[in-house]
C-alpha cells in the first residue's frame, strides 16, 4: 500500500519543508511521493518526477451549463469557464474533460481522481439541493464516456471517482455506484473514498471517535463489489457538527453567482477542515477498504503545518 501527500499544481515541491532534495523530505516524512492536483498545462519536471497518481481539476457548476440552467456570458474568461463549468457548452465540458485527462496521463500516474459530482452555485448557501444524485451522474457519465471515447476507448490511466458532499457520488450508501456501475462503457475505473466529504454527507460529527464509529459503520454497509472497486482513500477528518448546524439556512444570501462562491468558501472550509486523524483506530478504515493507496490530504495552505498534519496522520501506520 502505497502512502501519498495530497499535493498541487499551485504550490512547488521547493516549499515541501525539510532538509535535502524535495525527494528526500517526502521519504523523510513517510511519504511515497504526491497525488498530485493538476490543471490543463504540463507540469513542471520535479513535480513530475515525484508524481504517483492525480487529482483531475474540478469545475464548480458544470452540470448547470450541461443541464442549460446557466447561460454563460460571452464576456467570462477563459480561466473562469474552466475553473468554474470546464466549458461553455457539451461540447465544451467534454473538451476540457478529455483533455485535462490527456494532460495528465503524461505524468503516468498509477490513476487518476475525478470528483463526482456538482456545487450548484443557486445553492451553495442554503440547505436544500435542487439536483438529484442520479441525474449529476448520468451526465457526468456521459461527459466521461464521450472523452475516454475519443482517447481510444478506454482511459491512458484508471479514473477513480470521488465522493463530494453535493449532488452526485456521495457513499452514504452504493446507490451512486450502482449508477456509475451501469452507465459508464469503458473498464478501467474506479472509486476513490474521502472520509471528510463522507462525514459531511453523513451529517457531521462532534469527535475522533464519533467519526471512526461512523465511518466504519457506512462502509460495512458497502456491498462487498462495490468495496472491492475503492482503489485509493483520501484520509482526513472534520468534526465539524457544531459548525455545520450553525450555518444550515443562515445569513443573507448574496444575487452574483461569484460572490456565492465566495461567501460560500468559509462554509466548506469550515464544514471540510481537512484535519489530520490522531487515533490508531484509523487504521480500522483503511483496513476495512484495503485500497491500494492513502492520500493524507491535509490542509496545502501552510506548508510546515501540511507537512506536520501529515507526519501525525502517517505515523499512526507504522
């Protein structure tokens, strides 16, 4: 089993704190290289080279440019399409899709993650959720499909794909995998589990040991097909209840789509913190999934307290 640091494009390895070569500090710190979150440009040659795996570049709002609810303006960069809908048409998210995995595949990663599912910008600051699971799926499945079609078939490497907290893949329980199970045409794919979006689609806990229960009481409701399709973890916990349930429905809500995204931002960090497990009993989760890798995905704002989260989390392995 292989050990990984949730890491990004956006930083550069030379910030990884430590002493030697940036391959150095990672063995130092327990790490077997990074899981890498990518964009839509080549990456630089020693991120690459400590490179095991991807995270696929996320859109906020594609499926409301996919489902026609939200009209792009002909005045919205480029970068801002991307970053916030992958395009601005079918045609477009395909695009994107297809290619920011022909990007990646360049890197030769063990596979490659790519989030399931959809941040609906009408409903980012309030409880209820206008699109259905099913439906965020179907489509995604479609854009997946086109664009592995157009690379020859089948993915250069394995897509695992991730549960959110939002409409789509969520694992609270396999109806979301029975739909991916169904609709996808190619093989090679999969199914990466992260445990803190999972404790917020679970409703949120107050403590470690509370989280663990919890976790380990969804996944022994897995269906064993559907746990044997879970190839990579992302470890991290929120006790995050209180917060969540001080935030259901309150506050004004801003009129722009951007500043909702904005406003939104101290939700989902608060919600999602990203905090390293402290107890051995976290071995219990992976052991229960047996993937093939962990992704420690700490907090990547501050380097020194990532590489401390991830030293705390790791060590509980032995």
């Amino acid at each position: 089993m292989k050990h990984l640091l949730g890491y990004t494009i956006y930083g550069t390895v030379a910030d990884i704190p430590g002493e030697g070569t940036a391959a150095q500090r990672l063995m130092a710190a327990g790490a077997d290289g990074i899981e890498l979150l990518t964009g839509y440009q080549p990456v630089p040659r020693d991120t690459a080279l400590l490179t095991e795996a991807v995270h696929l570049p996320y859109a906020t709002d594609w499926y409301g440019v996919w489902s026609g609810r939200l009209y792009v303006e002909e005045n919205v960069p480029e970068d801002t399409i991307r970053h916030m809908f992958y395009g601005r048409s079918r045609e477009g998210i395909c695009d994107a899709v297809r290619e920011c995995i022909s990007q990646a595949s360049s890197l030769e990663p063990d596979y490659a993650v790519l989030h399931a599912g959809n941040a609906n910008t009408d409903d980012l600051l309030i409880r209820e959720q206008s699109d259905s699971d099913t439906d965020v799926l179907k489509a995604l499945t479609e854009v997946v499909n086109d664009a592995v079609s157009r690379l020859g078939g089948e993915p250069p490497m394995r897509i695992l794909f991730e549960n959110l907290w939002w409409p789509g893949l969520r694992m609270t329980d396999a109806a979301g995998y029975r739909v991916l199970e169904k609709e996808l045409e190619f093989e090679d794919w999969g199914l990466c589990l992260d445990t803190g979006h999972l404790l917020v689609s679970l409703g949120g806990v107050r403590t470690e040991e509370e989280a663990i229960d919890l976790l380990l009481r969804t996944i022994d409701s897995y269906p064993e097909d559907m746990v044997d399709r879970i190839g990579a973890m992302h470890l991290h916990l929120n006790t995050s209840a209180e917060f969540m349930r001080s935030h259901r429905n309150g506050g004004e809500v801003p009129a722009g789509r951007e500043d909702r995204i904005f406003a939104a931002y101290d939700r989902i960090y608060g919600s999602d913190s990203h905090d390293p497990f402290t107890s051995p009993r976290v071995r219990e989760l992976v052991e229960a999934v047996r993937p093939d890798t962990v992704t420690h995905e700490m907090k990547t704002v501050d380097p020194e307290r990532m590489i401390s989260d991830f030293i705390c989390q790791r060590s509980l392995f032995g």
